[in-house]
C-alpha cells in the first residue's frame, strides 16, 4: 500500500508539474517598441493601407504612396509601451492592415499589435482617429 501512495504523490506532482508549465507564457518579456520595430521587414515598402472601420464595418484603401509614406511616417517612432495586463478587450473601432502586393504585413488597431496589448498612447491614437476620419467622412 505504501509503495503505491508514493507512486500516486510521485504521478500528482508530475502532472502538477505540467499544468504549471503550460500555464507559463512563452512569450518574453515585453518591451517598448515602435510600429517600425514590430513590422515584419521593411515599413517603407508599405504599397497599401486596409482602413477597417470596427463601428460601421465599412473598408476603404489607401494606395497612394505618398500619403502612406507620410501618414506611416508620422507614427513610425511613436513609442509603445505594453499593458501590464495582457489579457486584451473585445472589440475595436479602427483596424489597419499594412500590406505588400497581395500579402498582409501587419495587422492592428490602437490597442492592440501582433496580439500584445499596448497603453493607450494620445499620439498614436490621435493619428489613426484624424486619418479615419478624413478618410470615412467623405462619400
């Protein structure tokens, strides 16, 4: 009898071993970063802009290259802190795609990059707000 109380202790320390290991997160430690940081590659061959308008679900496109250029340009070196809290919120109002050609760079909104939650951050918010509000204010 005592030989298998040991075994089963040994078995519930293992098993609590794994669910422990599991409940880790593998992802590193969070750092501030910028847009430019987290793209995947190069930002300046940003071709198209995806504007996803989270409240009405309306999309446009931006394509001209100089209005990337500069509009990129004005958040390439704000500075991103995450959240503490990585637990996210549901939902959006503004949603960007960058893309190359056909293939999708990057993905996000004010809140959130690549699945990391970031503090709000005035600059950053503020220019997404002016660029979807030019853009989906006209007819």
């Amino acid at each position: 009898m005592r030989r298998s109380g040991g075994f089963l202790l040994l078995f519930v320390c293992f098993l609590c071993a794994v669910f422990l290991q599991g409940c880790t997160s593998s992802r590193p430690a969070l750092q501030r970063t910028t847009l430019s940081e987290i793209y995947p590659g190069d930002i300046t061959k940003v071709d198209r802009v995806e504007l996803l308008d989270g409240t009405t679900g309306r999309t446009k496109w931006l394509d001209d290259p100089v209005e990337i250029r500069l509009w990129i340009g004005g958040l390439n070196d704000v500075v991103l802190i995450p959240e503490e809290n990585q637990e996210g919120s549901v939902g959006g109002m503004y949603v960007i795609g960058f893309y190359e050609g056909e293939d999708r760079k990057l993905w996000f909104s004010p809140q959130s990059i690549e699945d990391v939650y970031y503090e709000t951050n005035e600059l950053f918010t503020g220019q997404i707000q002016l660029l979807f509000e030019r853009e989906f204010s006209t007819p």
